[in-house]
C-alpha cells in the first residue's frame, strides 16, 4: 500500500491517518500516494496563519514581499525536471508539464516584477491625490489600500496543480495575506512537492505559506471578514462554497472561476487557402488535446460559416489523425491519458450526451490506439470531435466534456454567432479567427458581456499569439455566469482585490502623509 501525502500544517510536515483516498497513475494505472487529512489541526494552521505568517508579511513591504516571491518561485523553476517526472504520472506531455509549470513559475516571475516596479516601497498604496470635499480646500479625501489581517485559502482544480497555485499564491503574498493550499485529490501530490520546493527553499516567512492534501472539514468555519477564498472547479460546488456562512454571514471575499463552453469563431473570410482558415484549425486541435483537453479555456464549441463545415471538419479530422496517444515521452506520442479513469468515464458519458445531438466526424469513444502504454490500464481516450447540423440543440451549448472533445457548429451571420457564443451563458475565453475587421468587431462587441477574455487571430498577429487557451497574468482571467462571476490575474488587479480600500478623511497636511 502506498504511503499518505503529507501535509505542511503548522510550520510542520504531517502525513493525515486512516486509510485515505488512492491515486493512481493516470498512464500505468499503478498506486502514486494516499491522500487524507484526517487527524490534521486545521484550526491550528488557520491560527498559525494569522498569528504567524500574516504578522510576518504585514512587515514587510511590498517590494520585500516581491523578491520573496521572486525566490519561491526561483525554487519551483529550479525544481522543475522533479515536477515533470510527477506529471508524466498524472498522464502529462512535456509540453502539457510546460504550460502547467513552467507556466506557474512564469507567472510568480511576473507578479514579482509587477510587485517591484508598479506598487510601493512600503505598505500602504495611495490611490488617489487629495479630494477637495469643500469650498475653502481645508477638507477632503483620498483612497488607501491595505492588507487586511487575514488569510487567502485556495481551492484547487486538478487540472493545473502548479500554475494553479501559484496564480493564485503570487497576488495574495503581495497583498500580505498567508495562504492555505487545498490541492485536487488526483494531483496533489504535484501541488506538495512545488509547495516543498518553496518551503525548504528559506523564500518565504514561515507561516506564509501551508498545503492540506485531503479535505478541509470545518476549515470554513474559521474563516471570516478578513479572509480570501479563492476556488477554481465546477459550478456546482463553487454555488454550495459560495453559500457557505463563511461568505453569506461573515462575508469572506470569495472569487470563483469555473469550468465553461467556451468556443472559437471562423470570419467567413477565412476559406481553405487563407492563413486564417489554417490557424483556426491548428488551434482547435491545440486546444483539443493539450493537457488532454482538460483545460477550463479550452474549445467546447467550434463555430464556422455554415458554408464551411463540411471544409472544417475534414481539415480537422485529417490533423487529428496525426496526434498520437500514449505514454509520455513514447516517441510520436502528442496526447497523453486524462488524469484518472473516473475522469475518463465522466468525459465518455458527456460526450455520448453531445454525439446524440449530431454526428461524429473523429474519434472513438471506446476505443483508441495507445503507444507505449496499455490502453486498458490507463486513462487514455481518443480526441473526440462532433458535428452539430442543429444549432439550435441544447447539447452543445449546455454539456461539457472536460477531455478532448469539442462541437463544429454552423452559423449564418455575425449576429448568429454572437447569438450562439451567449447561449454558453458565460465564458473564460473566446476567440474570433478572422481578417475582416468589421466582422471581428461585430463579434467582439457583441460577445464581450458574456466573456471574460476573448482572442483576436489573424495573420498579423500569429507570430507573437499566445493563443486560445492561454490566460497571461497581465490579464483578467475570469468570466461571467456559468464561468463563476469572478476574477482573477489581471496584473496588478489582483493585488488590490486581495487589499482593503478605505477612504479617509481630513485635511490637505494629514492626507499628505498617508504612505510616507
């Protein structure tokens, strides 16, 4: 039997009792770890954040805690051919562990030159010059920001283990807030060790950082006006966390982003031939098996001129057929297996819901070639694409398949398209594939309330693209709706949402002072 994941609770490593939960490697299907949190302390690390870390980070200022955060995340990139070894088993490509780890460590890097160039050399922020609130100019206001003395709990999918983390740690360890890491069972043992890697590293003040691998019983009862939840998952356990008391009574910040269908608009513009026509295939199938598909921004729904779906379907297919399955690191393999074989079923059984809705144009649900790896023993599952002749089913804009699946949808004008980009009732990213420069404005005007980030393609702008699925940290990252209200990245946005604003009030001397 393998041993329990340990925890970092209460400046100490501690593995929880009991028999825990069993991960398994995602490729081989052979036992990673145990993961349970039983016995842990939890009320104890909730105090040793804010006696401990909290006090220690609220002493420093802002450009001290950057180059802290500039060393964990030094540590994590240093680490990095560790992490990737934990991936494979979490049935990731090297190019999947870059996204996931380089990607978070790039990320940390970010934030700690946004934290060292654009906020102060202290530990208050000044928003604004002096108000004038009255006649004479003897009285007005102005706006400071503040950390406020509490905690940043982080609720993590399993999907981004590291990048995951470390988005979410890296404005929070600016604002001064510890953090409290609850990884995803099937890839917490990834989120640990980078979380080991910071530890040990000496980077951070003790108490500024701490990982529960299993669940957090009665954590939120803890948790209260002065504390930050950040939660990435489904919409469904992001409305029963955003119900908790925790939020509803003592009105801790809660920010969620969750899973949604998203989709990728083709201009009319972009016939076989066009640059843009190739770029929107190539990203669908980017989007389609990166990460196995298992990415909150990937393509659900691939929206095309009607007049082009036989076209599309048949470039797509044919680019499909050149993606190998199979374990990572076997030679012509480009996707690997989802992360588990419970997630594998969930995605079959979505699927088969989206297949009713049309006809399958690549791929098979129960059966797929596998190179280097025994396809009955590992999560694997083909790349999977549909096409829906009925835009007007409910399917597609309603089911998603968290894997490597995706719908080809026809529309007929740009007021079309906008139309079926709001029916997926709220997304993390869109994007529009097109050289027609009215075309791409309709649709980007259009859509906008509904998204959070959406990508412009064209010729131009390809070389330098960071593409579809990518959110890049001087950016929102979020969405509306189903893609859970909230917010996250944005530069230093995000900073400031983890801050306190209060305005104060009094004379021209006084206000003058504030952040000296």
């Amino acid at each position: 039997m393998s041993e329990i994941l340990e925890s970092y609770v209460s400046g100490h490593w501690v593995a929880g009792s009991g028999e825990g939960r069993e991960v398994r490697d995602a490729v081989t299907g052979e036992s990673v770890t145990r993961v349970s949190s039983e016995g842990l302390d939890l009320g104890a690390a909730v105090a040793h954040a804010r006696t401990k870390g909290g006090p220690a980070l609220r002493s420093m200022t802002f450009h001290e805690r950057a180059a802290a955060l500039k060393g964990a995340a030094g540590a994590v990139q240093e680490g990095k051919d560790r992490l990737y070894e934990l991936s494979a088993r979490a049935g990731c490509t090297a190019r999947d562990s870059a996204v996931d780890i380089d990607g978070g460590a790039g990320t940390a890097f970010v934030y700690a030159s946004l934290g060292r160039k654009g906020l102060p050399d202290g530990t208050m922020i000044v928003e604004d010059d002096f108000i004038q609130l009255g006649k004479e100019g003897v009285f007005g206001g102005r706006h400071v920001l503040t950390s406020p003395h509490g905690l940043s709990l982080q609720i993590n999918a399993f999907n981004f283990p590291v990048w995951g983390m470390l988005e979410k740690l890296a404005p929070a360890l600016l604002a001064g807030l510890p953090t409290i890491v609850k990884p995803a069972t099937p890839t917490a043992y990834i989120a640990v060790e980078a979380v080991r890697m910071m530890v040990e590293s000496g980077a951070l003040p003790e108490g500024a950082l701490q990982v529960v691998a299993g669940s957090i019983p009665g954590l939120f009862d803890e948790l209260g006006g002065q504390d930050h939840i950040g939660f990435t998952g489904s919409a469904d356990t992001a409305a029963m966390l955003r119900g908790d008391a925790a939020v509803t009574r003592r009105s801790a910040h809660f920010n969620a982003e969750a899973d949604s269908l998203n989709a990728s608009v083709l201009g009319p513009d972009a016939v076989p031939g066009e640059p843009e026509f190739d770029l929107f295939v190539k990203a669908l199938v980017t989007e389609m098996t990166v990460k196995s598909g298992q990415k909150c921004t990937a393509i659900r729904r691939a929206l095309v001129p009607e007049g082009q779906v036989d076209a599309v379907a048949e470039a797509v297919a044919e680019r499909l057929g050149g993606i190998g399955v199979g374990a990572p690191g076997a030679e012509g393999v480009r996707m690997s297996a989802l992360v588990g074989t419970e997630q594998r079923d969930d995605v079959r059984a979505a699927a088969r819901r989206i297949a009713g809705a049309g006809r399958v144009v690549f791929g098979d649900l129960d059966s797929v070639d596998v190179i280097g790896a025994d396809a009955d023993k590992g999560a694997f599952l083909s790349p999977f694409l549909v096409r829906i002749d009925d835009a007007d089913r409910s399917e597609p804009h309603a089911v998603e398949a968290f894997g490597p699946v995706s719908s080809l949808i026809g529309y007929r004008d740009a007021d079309h398209a906008v139309e079926l980009l709001a029916r997926g009732e709220g997304s993390l990213a869109g994007s529009v594939v097109s050289a027609d420069g009215d075309f791409v404005t309709d649709v980007v005007a259009g859509a906008a309330p509904f998204h959070g980030r959406i990508l412009v393609l064209d010729r131009d702008s390809a070389p330098e693209s960071t593409g579809h699925g990518i959110p890049m940290p001087q950016l929102v990252h979020g969405g509306p709706g189903r893609a859970g209200g909230g917010q996250e990245e944005g530069g230093l946005r995000a900073v400031h949402a983890h801050l306190q604003r209060t305005a104060v009030q009094g004379g021209p001397a006084v206000l003058d002072r504030l952040g000296q």
